[in-house]
C-alpha cells in the first residue's frame, strides 16, 4: 500500500485535528467537530485547507485555444483576474473532472482540479496538447492553498491584506500580501457562503513556513468573528447543502454535465471541443436521467447508493450523496433519477435500511439563499 501524502501543514493539523486519508492525502476530517465547524462558515467564518487539491500553470501563445479545446466552459470570455467554473469530457460525454480556470495573464492560466484526478488529469492536459504550442507545468507541490469561507470571511483576511479585498467580486482574483507572503487570492469556494481561496506561492512541501504562517494569520485575525479550523468533513455538508457536486460521488465518467444539471457550463457556440458531438447528440434526444435534491420529509438520513421511489413504490433512481444537515437538521441527499419524475416538489421515497421512508425533490441549495449562502441579504445581526 502507497504511503499517504500530506500537505504542507499535516505536522499543524495532527496536533489538534481528527485525521483521515481522502485521495491518498493524509487529510483532518474535523477539529472540533462537523457541525460546529459547519456552522462557523454559515454564520461567520472557518478556514480549509485545500492544499491536497491539483493545480496546473498553463502558458504559451496557444493556451487559450488549447484550453477551450479540453473543457465544456468557453475561456475565451476571461479577462485577466477572473475565474470560471467548468468541466472536462471525454469523446463519449462523460466527465473526467470538474474544476475552476484562472485567467492570470493573456497567455497564462491556472487550473484547479480535485486531489484525487491529479495524475489522471495532468496526464489528459499533456496527451491532448500535442497540437498546441504550451506548456503545462505541475505546481501541486509547490504551492499551498486555503478556503476561508462564510460571510465574515472578507473581514477576517483583510486584516492582512495589502489589497482592498471589496474590490475583488465574485469569480474574480488578483495578486496580494497577506501577512508580508506573496499570494493569490480568488473570491471563490465550495461551501455556497462568500468567502476567498488563497494560494500561498511560495510554500513547497519541503519548506512550508510560508504556509504555516499564512494559515496561523488567517486564525489570528479571525479570532473576534469566532472562526474555526474546517476539517473535510464539514467541507463535505456544506459544499452538499448548496447542491455541489462531489467528483466521484455525484459526478464522474459515467455522468454527462446535461445529466448533471451543468448545462451552464456547456457551450455549444464552440467551433469544437472534446465530447462535443456526443453531448450534442444527447441534447438533441433529450436526457434519461437527472441530478436532483432530495429533502426527507420523514425522519431518517439518506446515504451514498440508496435507492429512490417514486410515491407508487416504483423504483426510478439512487442517492449519491446524502447527509444530516446542521442548518435544517434533518436528511438531505442528492442522486440521480427519471427525467419524468424529476418535477420539483414531486414526493418521492428512500429505502433507509429496509424501509421506505418520504421525502421530496427540491431545488438547490437546499438552504434558503436570502438568509444563507453569497447571495444574502439578511444582515447578520439578524440571524
């Protein structure tokens, strides 16, 4: 068996963290705990590291056409500083992975993909670049990367930032020194809530200062709002209770992004791209399956693979992710079911342990986006 890897901060987080391996990284799954962790990043501000993700620099005179070749989303609509959410495809649809492109330069771009595709989609940015004049550089190692997320977040780090960080909108991005340490800073997230992921540039897993000191910064200045060290597990909840995805759980190379509910970041309009002919195709005859949210209705929590009924005891699809939500306190999932049965509001049903328990289909997020999520608008002093 592989010896696990670890990011730059594992010697801080085994001191006080619940460790795990996820992605063959060795990774903290909670500190003090999922729901106080989970509920910190709703309600004001928490701090992930995400160190364990991939992350490739791409240049060259044919970076953007290279890039818009390999992904669904169109890079070209990019300007300097901004960020899109996209996914990659094989010939047949499927999704290879799901990620967010950095537009830093005209002919330089960062990619940031999930830890445990690192080597599968390095390997496909090589295999089908051979056409295109750029280079494809591997910084995983080299550079370490934090979520500080919730609607405190922008307060918290901009105690040490030499940026006006206000100034940087949602998927937009630019350069800055937190705490005297070149870094990026990109206003986006996994959890639904506003907030930053940072990149420390300069930390490489042989010498991780730079990361060590950002990372006890962040904790400093986020001391008056509360803000709590985030383990995966809290990470998990939170990116499920805003209906996003998890690759390998609810999205993978047997799921198109129709299927998947990722129509927005398919565009069709491009002379080509791979998986193109096939998602048209699929368009066209129109999708078999869905990717929904399933809110419990009656008690009981819904889990990875268990089946769902339609309200007749017709089997029509399966869970593929589910959870116990720390802000509704109850069963929510998400899974795939018959395109006919996937009318919002229509009840359905989830075999929990021999038993078929009510529940309904509901949009996402789960939460109501007025109070909760980068969307807000109740103060919070009102919550």
């Amino acid at each position: 068996m592989e010896k696990p890897r670890r990011t730059q901060l594992y010697d801080l987080h085994r001191q006080t963290a619940k460790m795990t391996i996820f992605a063959g990284f060795e990774m903290p799954i909670w500190y003090k705990g999922i729901i106080p962790e989970h509920l910190a990043v709703r309600n004001s501000v928490g701090i992930f590291d995400v160190s364990h993700m991939g992350r490739v620099i791409i240049t060259g005179v044919d970076s953007e056409s290279f890039l818009n070749y390999v992904i669904t989303n169109d890079v070209s609509r990019l300007s300097p500083n901004s960020a899109q959410y996209s996914v990659m495809c094989n010939e047949k649809g499927g999704i290879i992975d799901d990620f967010v492109v950095y537009r830093l330069e005209a002919e330089k771009f960062l990619v940031v993909f999930n830890a445990g595709n690192r080597e599968k989609d390095y390997e496909w940015l090589l295999k089908n670049s051979n056409n295109f004049e750029v280079k494809i550089e591997n910084v995983s190692d080299d550079v370490a990367m934090f979520a500080v997320q919730g609607p405190n977040a922008e307060k918290t780090l901009q105690k040490i930032s030499t940026t006006n960080l206000s100034n940087i909108q949602r998927f937009k991005c630019g350069n800055t020194r937190l705490t005297d340490v070149e870094a990026f800073v990109s206003r986006t997230g996994y959890t639904g809530e506003d907030g930053f992921e940072v990149f420390v540039w300069d930390a490489p897993l042989a010498k991780p200062d730079n990361a060590v000191k950002v990372w006890k910064a962040v904790l400093d200045a986020g001391k008056p709002f509360g803000i709590e060290q985030c383990g995966l597990g809290a990470r998990d909840t939170l990116r499920l209770e805003a209906g996003l995805c998890l690759y390998g759980n609810d999205i993978d190379e047997t799921t198109t992004p129709l299927e998947a509910r990722l129509r927005f970041v398919v565009k069709f309009q491009k002379p080509n791209f791979i998986g193109k002919e096939a998602l048209l195709k699929q368009k066209e005859e129109g999708i078999k399956r869905k990717r929904v949210g399933i809110l419990m209705t009656e008690k009981g929590i819904p889990r990875q693979g268990f089946k769902i009924y339609s309200e007749e005891n017709e089997e029509i699809g399966y869970l593929t992710s589910g959870t116990f939500s720390p802000l509704l306190k109850r069963g929510i999932g998400m899974g795939y079911i018959k395109t006919e049965q996937a009318q919002e509001g229509n009840t359905v049903k989830v075999e929990i342990r021999g038993k078929l328990v009510k529940a309904k289909i509901v949009s996402f997020p789960f939460y109501n986006p007025e109070k909760y999520g980068y969307k807000r608008k109740t103060a919070m002093s009102e919550q």
